[in-house]
C-alpha cells in the first residue's frame, strides 16, 4: 500500500514530459508574437527551430 502513491508519482512525473517541452515552446510563441506586436510588426505563424514531436 504503500508503494501505491510513489509509484502513482513517478508516472505522473514521467508522463509530463511531453506536457512541459509543449509548454515551454507555446510561452516562447506567446513571447515572440508580444515581440512582434511591440516592434510594429505582424508576423505569422513561423516557426523557428522548435522542436515538433
């Protein structure tokens, strides 16, 4: 029993793995669209070295 809750953590923790690279690269496209937005410029939607899985 209590095996149950560490085991429920460690899967938890290496399932989001993908969740926090997915995190991460949309807070760097919010981050660079403010850029964008603050220099005058519209941009699109490019894609600039991100990593896609």
């Amino acid at each position: 029993m209590k095996l149950i809750l560490p085991a429920l953590l460690l899967i938890f923790l290496l399932n989001s793995c993908n969740t926090t690279i997915g995190f991460a690269r949309d807070m760097r496209q919010a981050g660079e669209g403010l850029e964008k937005a603050a220099q005058g410029k519209q941009g699109g939607t490019d894609d600039v070295g991100a990593p896609t899985y």
